[in-house]
C-alpha cells in the first residue's frame, strides 16, 4: 500500500458505521449509570470523529496515539485505570476481539465481555465473564444481574 493509499484508508475510518446496536448499547449503558469508554487503536482525531459521525455517547477513551502502543499491548486499560481511578473490579470490558481486548484484560485481572457476533470458537486459554452474541442481548443481561 503506498503513502496516498494509506491516508485514504486512515481517513475512511470516521466514516464506517458502528455494528446497529452500539449506539442504542452506550445510550442505555449512560443512562443507567455506567462510565462508557472507548479503548481504541486509532488516533484522537479518528476517533473523535467517529464519534461525532455516529453520535455516540461516551464519557471518555483512550487511543493508541495517546498511549503511544497498540493493544494487545496493556497500556490502553493501565491509562484508562490512571485515568479515571477505577479500580479493576470495578470495569467489564466489553469487546469482540479476544486476542485484541479479552487477552490482555484477563493477563490484567479485568472482567470482560466477549462480544461473539460471528459465534466464533471460543481459544481454550480465554475466559471471559461473559459470552454474548451482540450488544442487546448483553443489555438484558446486565439488566438481569443487576436485579
């Protein structure tokens, strides 16, 4: 890929829609009370402009740029811990890339959510807490344990 290749792909990305149920996802997740990050491997400007195309809510992120490493390296969630002072029994990361987030959240001790949208076989060495085929069944079961 040459260098004018490589920036027309660069700038398409705040153009590629989000999976349909995200932005219903984060909305829900905002209003019944828990902190939405975004832990990406982009640049800030990408990303903020992903966000604003597609309207998404979201209290914060972390980007590659801003940590200067790309995941599955685990400065993304050591920032966002820095960051916002959480403490890591207090996160679920949720995500579909088990080498990219489950991987290095679980060698962190994290709890997270596999977003299985492909139903994928799950690699015998990752455990996530749970196992979800998208988005709004996520939503009921976080609405399930939470009663």
């Amino acid at each position: 890929m040459d260098d004018e290749a490589a920036r027309r792909f660069a700038g398409s990305v705040p153009r590629w829609p989000p999976f349909g149920d995200t932005s219903k996802f984060l909305q829900e997740m905002g209003s019944r009370g828990y902190k939405r990050y975004i832990l990406s491997n982009v640049d800030n400007d990408l990303l903020e402009e992903t966000i604003g195309n597609n309207g998404l809510e979201v209290d914060g992120f972390v980007t590659a740029e801003e940590v200067g490493s790309y995941k599955p390296r685990t400065d993304h969630w050591l920032e966002f811990l820095r960051r916002t002072g959480a403490r890591k029994d207090e996160v679920l990361h949720v995500a579909q890339s088990v080498f990219h987030d489950i991987m290095p959240t679980q060698q962190l001790g994290i709890d997270s959510v596999w977003v299985n949208r492909y139903q994928e076989p799950l690699p015998a060495d990752a455990s996530p807490l749970i196992i979800s085929d998208g988005l709004d069944s996520l939503a009921t079961t976080l609405k399930l344990e939470e009663s």
